[in-house]
C-alpha cells in the first residue's frame, strides 16, 4: 500500500497515487471500513452530491446498508464486516456534533484506541470548539471537503482558512474533494493555498448518481462511457492535478500523499472486499457461498409478497398487524417442513426483515410444488449478504 516517493503510481486498486496512503483509504480498499452516515442533514447543497434521496437531507443513521437506531446495532455491523475502523460521513456530520462525538468515544471504549476513525466535513460548522470536540473524543483522521468556486471573492472560498485550524491537533488532516472537469485552475489555487497544512489530498473521480445526475447533465457533464458512472473529463483533469503535484516543489518538501480514487475503485474493490468479509460471517448453513460473496439460498414468500421491483419499499409498508399474520404463517409452515418433511432445523431459518422463509435450494426445489400449492411463492435467490440482501437474480420455481 505504499507508493514510491514523489512518482505517480498505479496502485493495484485502480486507482493512482504520490506517496503514501493514509491508513483511512488503506481500510477503504481492502474493505476494513465500516462507512458510519451520521446523519443526512448538511451545511453545504453541492451539486455533485450523490446521497440518495433516502439519505439526503433526513436525519437518519446508517452503517452500511443497514438502518441504525442505537449503537449497539453499529457495533453489530461492524463485527459481521471484520472492520478495522470507521469512515463517518453524511450530510455533515458536525450539523449533529454532539451525536457524531458520542458515537465516536463509544466506537473507541468498545473497540479499543487502536480501532481507526476518520470523517468527512464541509467547512461551513469548522470552528475550533467543533475542531476540539472532535480530537478530544478520538477522531484520529478529518478530511475536509472545501468548495471550488470560478470567483475567488466567493464565501465558500474564504472558508478555505478554517483547514489550517485543524493544525492545532495531533491527527492526520486531509482535503478531500471530486475532480471537476472545466476548474482545474481553481483546483490548483486550493491545492497551493492548503498545501503546507495538511497531510494528504484525495482526488475523487467526479459521478453520476441517481441524484446529482440530472443537475450535472444540465451543466453539460456526460459519463465516460456506457458502463460507467464516472464523468467523461473527471480522469483527464485529475492525471493533470497529479503531475502539478509531483512538480511541485513544496508539495514535495512538505510530502503531501495523493491520491486519485476512482469510481472502480469504490464499486469494485472497496464495496467487493466489504461484501465478501461480511459474506462469511452471515452466511448460514444452507447458503452456498460463491467466491465474489454473493449468496446462493432458496427462499419462500407468502404469494401476496412475491418479490419483484421495489419489493423492500413494499415490505415496509405492510402494517404491523400484518407483518405479524405473515410472520406466524412463515413460522407455522417452518415447523410443518421440520415435523412432516424431516427438514433439519438448521436448514430453516426466518427472515424478519425481509418477511421469508430461507433454506437451501434443494429444499426449496423438491418441496416448490407442495408449497405453492399452499399459498406460498418459492424461488432460488442470489443476493449480496448485506443487511438489506439486495437481490441479484430471482428464479421462480
């Protein structure tokens, strides 16, 4: 993980960098980052922004995928993901200071000092006091996002100052910020402003998300191509940004790391990686596991709830008194398959989240008949093994 010394490298993550990473990103690539989404509410309305509308601007708390309500949750998550640490991002998460500082000394009492934080922020709530709270709960890594604007009188660009208050504490201190085709040369005057007062810069390749896609269309941003969601010019100005970098002089005097992430980076090996270490710890005895951690299981759903688009949506608006109807009927033909088909316990097992019954796909194909006949939907599912199991491929039997 580590590059050689002023020389723009390609890493084998796809991605490229001057020096050395810093050990949040060394987590992020190998999947031993637990992604903590404090809260949706922020202080900033970027357009790049690419949080889904589910997230964006509620005060919600995820880890992960998984929707958090305590602490205890988040502990769980990061138990089943192996992660060595936690990237805390939002929104903003100093809109809730007081929230994210908590969470921040719990994740240290419980998982030790060792166990690594860092955390993204505009620079719109940066103060001292916010600053100091942050350090003295155990954050060990900040990366700022500071905005780039064409006018340099702009009041985004005067907040670009609050970074070098960062300097006061021992942590590592980093400006983080998407590569946008059309504003190289305002790029580099942040880059040359920050410089000497921070530790590492990432270049993040400018996408294309279900949210920002429209607002970046309309300033005529275009993808690089059918496959995928990075925008056409991000990878050319950001290969520029590097060599202004590696020329340098007192980037090198300083030894700013750099690094370029790119959007196969995130899809492809930081989100893969995370998926398999969790695959082997929710697996259950009836999955098959395949090598990328995608799980092979057979499933059985009351006919009325036979998956399809938008099934989850679907799921959370049944009410509770029929959430339980559908429930006990699941729980009823469990104990049916065990007493007259002689179906092992551990090959059972229901899923409350998603409001079925899983096992294995030979149960689920010799019995298909039987259970249809009775009311219920039968099918071999792949699916990621994260909490929301978002499903691959469906097939009916």
């Amino acid at each position: 993980m580590v590059c050689k010394s002023r020389k723009v490298t390609d890493t084998k993550h796809y991605s490229k960098c001057i020096g050395r990473l810093t050990k949040g990103c060394k987590q992020c690539v190998t999947g031993s980052k637990t992604v903590l989404f404090i809260t949706g509410l922020c202080s900033q309305n970027c357009t790049f922004c690419p949080i889904s509308n589910l997230k964006k601007n509620k005060d919600v708390i995820y880890a992960n995928e998984r929707p958090i309500t305590k602490f205890s949750e988040l502990a769980e998550e990061i138990k089943l993901c192996d992660s060595k640490g936690v990237g805390i991002t939002g929104g903003d998460p100093l809109v809730k200071i007081d929230r994210t500082c908590n969470w921040i000394k719990k994740l240290k009492k419980k998982f030790g000092m060792k166990f690594h934080i860092h955390l993204y922020t505009p620079l719109v709530l940066v103060s001292k006091k916010n600053l100091k709270k942050l350090f003295l709960a155990g954050l060990d890594e900040i990366r700022f996002h500071p905005v780039i604007n064409n006018n340099s009188n702009n009041p985004n660009n005067k907040l670009w100052s609050r970074i070098f208050l960062a300097s006061e504490y021992n942590w590592k201190i980093g400006v983080e910020i998407p590569v946008i085709p059309g504003k190289l040369s305002e790029t580099k005057k942040l880059i040359d402003y920050v410089c000497s007062h921070i530790n590492f810069l990432n270049l993040n390749e400018l996408e294309l998300s279900d949210t920002n896609a429209s607002k970046l269309v309309d300033q005529g941003f275009r993808a690089k191509d059918s496959i995928s969601y990075g925008v056409s010019g991000s990878e050319e100005m950001a290969k520029k940004l590097l060599t202004y970098c590696l020329n340098k002089t007192s980037l090198s005097k300083n030894k700013l790391s750099v690094h370029y992430c790119t959007t196969t980076l995130k899809d492809k090996i930081q989100l893969a990686n995370r998926i398999k270490k969790r695959a082997k710890n929710v697996k259950q005895e009836f999955d098959i596991l395949e090598k990328d951690g995608i799980l092979i299981r057979g499933a059985i759903y009351d006919f009325s709830l036979k998956p399809g688009m938008g099934y989850l949506d679907k799921v959370k608006k049944i009410s509770l008194v029929r959430k339980s109807k559908i429930l006990a009927k699941l729980k009823k033909i469990e104990q049916k398959l065990r007493k007259e088909f002689k179906v092992p316990k551990e090959l059972l097992s229901v899923d409350k989240n998603k409001l079925r019954l899983l096992t294995n796909v030979v149960v689920v194909d010799e019995l298909s008949n039987y259970l249809n006949g009775k009311g219920f939907a039968c099918a071999i599912v792949h699916e990621y093994p994260t909490w929301d199991a978002m499903q691959l491929e469906v097939e009916f039997l």
